[in-house]
C-alpha cells in the first residue's frame, strides 16, 4: 500500500488539481495536508474532491501554515496508521510523470534484490522555471568533495548524499528507524536534514533515471553571470532567510560530513551573491535576511520568523 502525502499552501488551483489527479491514480490513498491560514474554502473543497475518487482522499486542515515539515508528520502518522508500506511525499509545485511512481517502486524492488538497505528513492527531475534537468548530488570517486552525477540508461540509479522532498518514496519501516521531520526547520532543507539522518543510519538513497518529475524550484529564475550566463532559482527574501538559517543549522550537526559542509557553503555564497547582483527586486532586502538568517542559525533561533 502506497499512500502519497501533498502539503499545500494557498496552492494555485489549476495545477494542484492536476497534481492530485495523477497521484491518485498511482497511489493506494492520498492525504492533502492543507497549511493555508483560512477557516474554510468551498471553492478550495470542490476543486480538491471533484474528478477524483473521495473515498481514497483525506483532507487535513491545519488552520495555520505550521511549515512544511509538521504538515509532513501529520500526513506520515495517518499513513503509517493506516497501514501504509510505502510513504511518497509531494509539495503543491510538483508535476509527477503519469508512471512515477510505479517507476518508483519498480527501482526500490530492484535495488533491494541487489542486496541494497534503501532509504528511499526519487525521481529525476525537470525545473518547470528553467527548463533545467538536474543531476544528483554523489560522492563521485576521485572527488574530494561531492559533485553531480544524472541517471543514464547504462546506470540509471544514483546513489545520491539528499533526495529533494517531492517525489521521494519511502519505506514505512525506514521512517519509523529514521523518525520525523524537523519541525523546527519550518520550509527549507527539512529533506536535506533527514536524508543525512537516514544516511547516518547506514540507509542508502537512490535517485532513478526511470521516474521522472517537473517541479517548479523557486518562485521564478534569475540570469546570473558567473563566468557565463547561467539560470538560478529565484527566491523571495523570506525564502532566503530560511535557506541561510538552516544552512548553519546542518553545520551544527554532527552526522553531516564537514566535506558535504565546506562544497555547500560555496553554493550558498554564490546563492547571496545571484540574489544581490541580479535579483529582479528586493536585492537589499534578499541580502539583509541573508545576513539575518545565519545570524539567527549562530544563535539557534528556530521555527518560524515572526
């Protein structure tokens, strides 16, 4: 039984509903974990139920966006309760391929017939803003630190060091030995936290070239010149004070290589450096949360910024 968890937050209708229709038609049960802060929303009820089957649907309203990670735990705890073997998580900006997840599955079997202990497996993905198709972060051998290697039809599962939350399938016996989310970390690299916590564990992660999926990284993409002209992910002030702060949370962690740390940090400078000198707008701003977020990381200073 495979039972798919989307979080939401005010979602934009047309594309959740088409999200939805083809998890459910993949999936055993679907569980919508809804963050929006509203009371009620009949449009938002009909658009959810209509076209699909009710009856393999829950949908939980938490009244207050408490973060993505607590709307993953509540959506983990009513699978698991409901006898769920496998979990498969998704965000709202997600468009999975009509065959990911039996593409998913059919990876996890073959990577447990090769005698491989799996923590979870995800699919190769697509940028809706960029166009981009991204590779997977592994440690490649001869490299110091990680670098990035894609699926190929000769080696089409990578283990990969963090899987991205959407998409990734994971054994319910894997989230009862790895435990839940972080909820302190709110929005950002909550999957990067526990794909490192599952990798302490002696758990492996696979991305696959056989199952595929769009997402919408960011809010839009910027031009960035960085010894040519490169597309990055655009984000929203808010968004980078998350993304710095629980960056130096990861540093702090002791199951997280220093290796992973040092390649990471380079990444994120260049993160600061795109938002500052190319953002379309708010590049003070972008820079002053920036500063803000590993301010309140140094400090510890968790959860939600109010």
């Amino acid at each position: 039984m495979i039972s798919a968890i989307v979080v939401s937050y005010n979602p934009e209708l047309c594309s959740f509903m088409e999200l939805l229709r083809r998890l459910i038609l993949q999936v055993d049960s679907l569980i919508i974990v809804d963050n929006s802060q509203r009371e009620s929303n009949d449009a938002f009820d009909f658009m959810v139920q209509s076209g699909i089957d009710q009856d393999r649907v829950a949908l939980i309203r938490l009244g207050d966006n408490r973060g993505i990670a607590a709307a993953l735990n509540v959506g983990i705890v009513v699978a698991l309760q409901d006898g769920a073997e496998f979990v498969l998580l998704s965000d709202q900006d997600s468009l999975p391929a009509e065959d990911m997840v039996p593409k998913l599955l059919e990876a996890y079997e073959a990577l447990v017939e090769r005698g491989e202990d799996v923590g979870a497996v995800g699919p190769t993905f697509t940028d809706l803003h960029t166009g981009l198709t991204y590779p997977f972060q592994a440690q490649l051998p001869g490299h110091f630190f990680y670098g990035h290697q894609a699926a190929t039809s000769e080696a089409p599962h990578v283990e990969a060091l963090t899987l991205i939350t959407s998409g990734a399938l994971i054994p319910a016996h894997v989230l009862h030995d790895v435990g839940p989310m972080r909820e302190d970390f709110f929005i950002d690299q909550v999957d990067i936290e526990w794909c490192h916590r599952a990798r302490s564990k002696g758990y492996r992660l696979f991305g696959t070239g056989w199952a595929r999926m769009y997402q919408r990284m960011g809010e839009a993409h910027l031009r960035v010149w960085y010894l040519r002209w490169r597309h990055e992910s655009a984000y929203s002030p808010l968004r980078i004070y998350y993304r710095l702060r629980n960056f130096v949370a990861l540093w702090r962690l002791d199951f997280i290589g220093w290796r992973w740390k040092v390649r990471n940090s380079w990444y994120w400078l260049g993160i600061v450096y795109a938002h500052a000198f190319f953002g379309k707008k708010d590049r003070v701003k972008c820079f002053l949360y920036a500063i803000k977020g590993v301010w309140h990381g140094l400090r510890g200073k968790m959860g939600r910024l109010e």
